[in-house]
C-alpha cells in the first residue's frame, strides 16, 4: 500500500509517506468476491493525518466524478466535531482506480485539485486531490509504448502493468523481479488463489459481470431497434415511399412491411 500510493502521489525521498493506518477495509472472502455489485474500497491515514480513501470499480454505473466527490466530502466533514476548529480538518486525497473511462482526460493518471479560474498556478487549497487511474487508458498507451527503458523507471507504470489483466506473464515476471513491494503483493495474491473456495467465487464474480454486460447490451440494442419501428411507423402513417423508411430507420423492407 505505501509503495502504491507514493507511485500514485510522485511522493520521492523525504517527502515518501514512510507510515499509514488502515482504517477500513472490507474483508476479501468468498462472499466479498462474488458480489458482483461490490467495490473494493480502503480508507487509510498517513503519519501527517492526512486521510485517503482508495476505491476500484470496475463497472461503470454513471457519475463516478460526482460519487467520488460525494465520498471526498464525507470523509472531510466527518472529521470535525462541534466545537473544534476548521483548522483541524484534515486534507483528504481519493484515488479511483476504474475500468473504464470515466474523465476527458489524454493521460490515463488524473489528478485534481481546486485552482483559480485565471490564475492556473493559484491553489486555493491543499485540503482537495482527486486521483483517477484508468485502465483502460493505460492498455492504450501501453500497447503503444516500447514498454522498455524509461517506461518501467516510473513506479505507477509498473503498479498498473501489474494490475492489468491484459499484460502478459514474462512482463508480469519482470515487473515483479524490477519492484520489491509488486514482489510482495504478487505474493499475497497467490495465497488468495490457492483457497479453492475464493478463486471459484472470483470466478462467478466475472461471469456475473459479463453476464450484467451483455444484459445491458441487449437492452440497448433492443432500444434502438424500438425506437427505429416508431419512427417507421409514423413515416408510413404519413405516405413516405417504404425506401426512406428504410434509409432513415435501418430497417429492411420486410420489417417495414411487417409494421
């Protein structure tokens, strides 16, 4: 973890978080794994009191920009008490790590903090700093960088090497021969895969979300499909030739014969 967030924080030197404290975390079991609607999330505190709180979700469920904001800004005011000083606030950095694209952004690593419209260098606070690691993003640049060199120098590329399910096994072994802390975690994730138990409910986990992919797709494409036959229907209603029907709709002739 405190290899991770220096990674995701470009904190080097003296400036390296050296403790932190796990606050909450949900358990990994098998129930946790199978639950295709949960998100895995951390709440932790740095030496300096600064607190953090780590989401991964990998589905997309809309306003991930919002819902991290909403979860800043809970986990900031929680932190005082009536009586005690705004002073005593502490800052509160959110790191998001999704599976899909959720910020207009060219680089896969966002960072985001509260700046003056017209004085770009003017910072009304450090108490603000919303991270987002996209995925998908990443397997863009990776697949179109040469992946060898000064690639590998940054620490946040070889924790999203490691985390990406696309990278292949050698680049997997490199990464984790090149970083003592990806070392480690490689090393827990291989107690997790060997309880039987817990892997199979990975397992049923994925083909949940594939399963919740592809009914959204249906349901979608379904959509369209209605939503072409209204339109063929008013333009028959109205006399259009059945070709315009079906250029404007998609539909084929029988389709539009069938209406």
């Amino acid at each position: 973890m405190l290899a991770f967030l220096n990674a995701v924080l470009g904190r080097t030197g003296d400036k390296k978080i050296e403790t932190i404290e796990i606050l909450e975390g949900r358990i990994i079991t098998p129930e946790f794994l199978g639950d295709k609607a949960s998100v895995l999330d951390v709440r932790a505190k740095t030496e300096d009191g600064t607190r953090l709180n780590i989401e991964v979700q990998l589905r997309n469920v809309g306003d991930m920009d919002r819902r991290s904001l909403f979860y800043w800004s809970r986990e900031y005011t929680k932190q005082i008490k009536a009586g005690e000083d705004y002073i005593d606030l502490p800052n509160v950095i959110a790191i998001n790590i999704v599976g899909f694209e959720c910020v207009n952004s060219k680089n896969f690593h966002s960072c985001f903090h509260l700046w003056e419209d017209a004085e770009k260098d003017l910072k009304l606070t450090d108490a603000l700093e919303i991270h987002f690691i996209d995925m998908v993003k990443f397997r863009r640049l990776f697949n179109n960088a040469s992946r060898n060199g000064s690639f590998f120098d940054d620490p946040l590329h070889r924790w999203a090497t490691f985390f990406n399910k696309n990278s292949p096994k050698e680049l997997i072994e490199e990464v984790i021969k090149m970083d003592a802390a990806i070392q480690k975690a490689h090393e827990r994730i291989g107690f997790v895969t060997q309880d039987e138990s817990a892997l199979r409910a990975y397992e049923i986990r994925e083909k949940a979300i594939l399963d919740w992919n592809s009914a959204v797709s249906y349901h979608t494409r379904e959509t369209a499909r209605e939503t072409a036959r209204e339109i063929a229907r008013k333009m028959k209603a109205r006399g259009r030739p059945i070709f315009e029907i079906i250029e404007d709709t998609g539909l084929t002739e029988k389709q539009v014969n069938e209406l």
